[in-house]
C-alpha cells in the first residue's frame, strides 16, 4: 500500500518545484504527442486523400471536440474530486469515482450521439460548409460520432489517472495509443484507400486502444485507491460534484468552436482570404505555444487538490504560485523569439512578403501569452479546492459575455485589427479578474490554515496576573 501511495506522499510533502518538475515533463510530452497527432492527421489526408478532403476534414475537426469536451467534463470533475478524496483519504469515495465515471460517460455519450446524428449536416453547414466539403466533412463527422464512446472514456479515464498524480503513466497511455491512431490512419488510408473514411476510422481504432489501456491499468494492482472498474454507480452526490467541478472544461470546448465561427465569419465580413489564412497561421502558433501552459495548468490540479484534501492550505497557496511563476519561465523563451522575430515563424507557413500592419497584429495576439500563465492555473486551482462555480464563471465571462459580442462587434466598427487587440484586452481583462479571486482565495485559506489563538492560555494569563496585583 506504501507504494502505491508513493506519489501522493510525493505530492504532500516533497519540494514544491521539485513536485512541479515531476509531474509537468510527462504533461508537457503528452501535449505535444496530442498535437504532433493533430499534423500526421492533416499530412496524411492531405497527402493520400487530396486537398479539398482535408478542408472537409478540418471542416468537421472542430466539432469532434465536443466529445472531448464531454470526457474533458467527466474525468476533470472526478479526477478533481478524486484527488481531494485522496488528500482527506476517503476511501470510500474513492472506491465508488469510477462506477459514477461510467454512469455520467455512458448516459451523456448515448445523448450526445443520438443529438450529433441528427444535427451533423446542420452544424457543419453552421461551420461553414458547402458543396463537395460538406458532404466529405459530413463522412468523416459521423464515423467519428460511432467511436464517440471510445472518445469520452478514453480522455477521462485519462483525466482521472493524472488526478492521482501519475502524470507519467498517463502519458504514456495517451502516446501509445496516439501511435496506433498514426499507424491505423496509414494502413486505412495510404494502403487501403480508404479515403477521409479511413481517417476516421484510424482514429476510432486510436481511441479505442487509448480507452483499453486504461482499462488495463485501473484492473491492475497500480492505482493508489480502489478502481472498481466494472460497477456502475448512480451517487448524486458523487455525480452532482463532477458536472459542478467539470462543468468549465465544457463550457471552453463548447464556446470555443462558436468562439472559432464567429472570428472567422467577422474576418470574412471585414477582411479577405489572405486575413482568413493570415490568422489560421497565427492562430496555430498562438495555440502551439500555449502548449505548455495546458500541460502545467493539468499537472497543478493533483498538486493543489491532494493538499487541500490533506488541509496543507499553505501548501495549496504556495503550489499554485510556483505553478504560475513555472509556466511564465517555461513559456518565456519561445515567446520572446515570437515577439522579436515573427517573420521567421511566421514565414514556416506563409510564403511572401508580410506587411508590417500584419506583423503588428501578430505581436498584439500573441503578446498576452505570458499573463494566461495566471488565467490558465486558476482554472485549475478552482475546481481542484471545490470551487467549480467561480471556474465556470470565468470560462462564461471570457467565452460568452465578453468574447463572442466582442468579436462580432469590434471588427465590424474598427476594422480588422480589432480581431487581434479585442482578443488582447478580453484576455487582459480576464487575467485581472482571475488574479484578484485568487488573491481573495489565497487570503482565506491562509486564514484558515493559521492556528486559532488560544483563549484558554490567554485567561489563564489574565487571571494569573490579576493575582499576582
């Protein structure tokens, strides 16, 4: 049982930068393989299927995420839940995370197939698409609906490995089956010819490996509590706590592929298809670089939900700031190179000439950067101390009140220009906010991690004195 418990004794009571490094290397790998993904996937289709699949492809790519965004909701709310059971050592709660898991996964997948089936054709027309790209997006959407079971279980099983602290198992569990999705994708498409449909079902066939190997590990003797893999639990309580500390991971999926169509449709309205092409690029670079932040944000939940489960608050307050002073230090150098030379980066993917206009646009998109180090963390903190409400506040904040009629609106009364400086000042706006309820939460737990005077000693103080006169 000592070993099985080694990371969450690491998590306690090990040098908090040293705790940091541990889990966030593995992190950081398993961000960049899911992105390294993300291009095979485009280099094949491009390659073997032909360019106006790949348009279909990309077309249909972005909704494929609300799967994500599911699993993203289920394994982030038990996997915070989990690892504050874990600091408390509740063991039961513990014992019964996985059959609740399954319930909320099989329940929420039927309806979210049964609901994608019927609106796919409506919704990649929402996204844009016409003609031969609809109907190629069309193929591949629905294929990838069939496997959306695979697609929830496996980022969530993934999500609640993490929460144990066991960065680098999961891993290794999402590379090895991101390997077999680039391998299945090349036997579908480059042997088979099977088209954007064997993209698709290569896919299928990675998730589906990425959801058994975690299987394989939750009925192994690894996990630190006890995984009861094959129940199925209906615990309101339990359920009740994995929509409310998960709800933010939805909410960002979701609102950012709106987020996605309103951008381009107000740069279509304002601009012109090199301003379209313009910020697909700048957007690529702005979300590779961004990599890192993720891999850190998803590394502090086990760290600040196993203390605050232990009640070690200062320990909470203190992690959570290396975290954000980590991720400022980790991203700075590749940020810094993007700001004093855009054009090389930015001359990977765009050939000619770039105006200075459009390079000034770029440094603004990109210049916030450093400060979502703060935005990205606290979204993590928050629902790691209980608190999912104020993180699904912030993702409603910056997705829907301020992003959206943003973006609708300021393109269209100053210009283009405003796409870039709108997404600053929202996200400058929104650091801010973040930074001061943390500051207000760091306070109280402070308060509360402080021992209480003692009032027994302090009369027994004044009595002796009074004799003593």
């Amino acid at each position: 049982m000592l070993e099985k418990q080694k990371q969450s004794q690491m998590i306690l009571n090990d040098n908090l930068w040293k705790v940091m490094i541990k889990l966030s290397i593995p992190a950081v790998i398993g961000m960049l393989l899911h992105g390294l993904n993300t291009v095979f996937d485009a280099i094949f289709v491009g390659n073997f299927v032909g360019e106006t699949a790949l348009s279909g492809v990309s077309l249909a790519y972005p909704l494929t995420q609300i799967a994500i965004g599911f699993g993203s909701m289920i394994g982030g709310g038990a996997g915070a839940y989990l690892s504050i059971a874990i600091g408390k050592k509740e063991e039961r709660v513990q014992s019964r995370i996985l059959g609740n898991v399954n319930f909320v996964g099989i329940i929420s997948t039927i309806a979210l197939m049964i609901g994608l089936f019927l609106t796919a054709r409506s919704l990649l027309s929402f996204m844009g698409g016409t003609g031969e790209v609809l109907e190629i997006g069309l193929s591949y959407f629905r294929i990838t609906i069939w496997g959306a079971l695979v697609w929830v279980f496996a980022l969530a099983y993934n999500l609640v490995i993490r929460a144990e602290g066991k960065m680098a198992k999961a891993a290794l569990i999402m590379g090895t089956g991101l390997v077999i999705n680039i391998i299945a994708n090349y036997i579908f498409m480059g042997i088979l010819d099977f088209g954007v449909e064997g993209a698709a079902w290569g896919t299928n066939i990675g998730m589906t490996a990425y959801t058994l190997f975690s299987i394989f590990y939750f009925k192994s003797n690894k996990p630190s509590f006890k995984a009861n893999l094959a129940a199925i639990y209906r615990d309101k309580k339990v359920i009740k706590k994995i929509f409310s500390l998960g709800m933010p991971s939805l909410i960002m999926s979701i609102m950012s592929i709106i987020q996605g169509v309103v951008i381009l449709n107000a740069i279509g309205a304002v601009g012109n298809d090199y301003d379209l092409a313009f910020y697909g690029v700048s957007f690529r670079i702005y979300m590779f670089m961004m990599t890192p932040l993720i891999a850190l944000m998803r590394s502090l939940q086990p760290t600040v939900g196993i203390n605050y489960g232990a009640k070690n608050y200062d320990r909470v307050v203190r992690g959570t700031k290396i975290y954000i002073l980590g991720s400022i230090i980790l991203i700075l150098p590749l940020w810094l190179l993007a700001m004093v030379n855009p054009r090389a980066i930015l001359g990977l993917m765009l050939t000619g000439s770039i105006s200075d206009a459009y390079i000034l646009n770029f440094r603004i998109f990109i210049s916030v950067i450093p400060l979502l180090s703060i935005t990205m963390n606290g979204m993590s903190y928050f629902p790691s101390i209980s608190k999912g409400k104020t993180a699904s506040f912030v993702a409603i904040l910056r997705q829907v009140i301020l992003y959206i009629p943003g973006m609708i609106l300021l393109p269209r009364l100053f210009g283009l220009r405003f796409v870039y400086l709108g997404s600053f000042l929202i996200d400058v706006l929104v650091t801010i906010i973040v930074a001061a309820i943390l500051i207000k939460s760091f306070t109280s737990l402070r308060k509360e991690a402080a021992p209480l005077p003692d009032v027994l000693g302090n009369e027994e103080t004044i009595l002796a004195n009074k004799s003593l006169s």
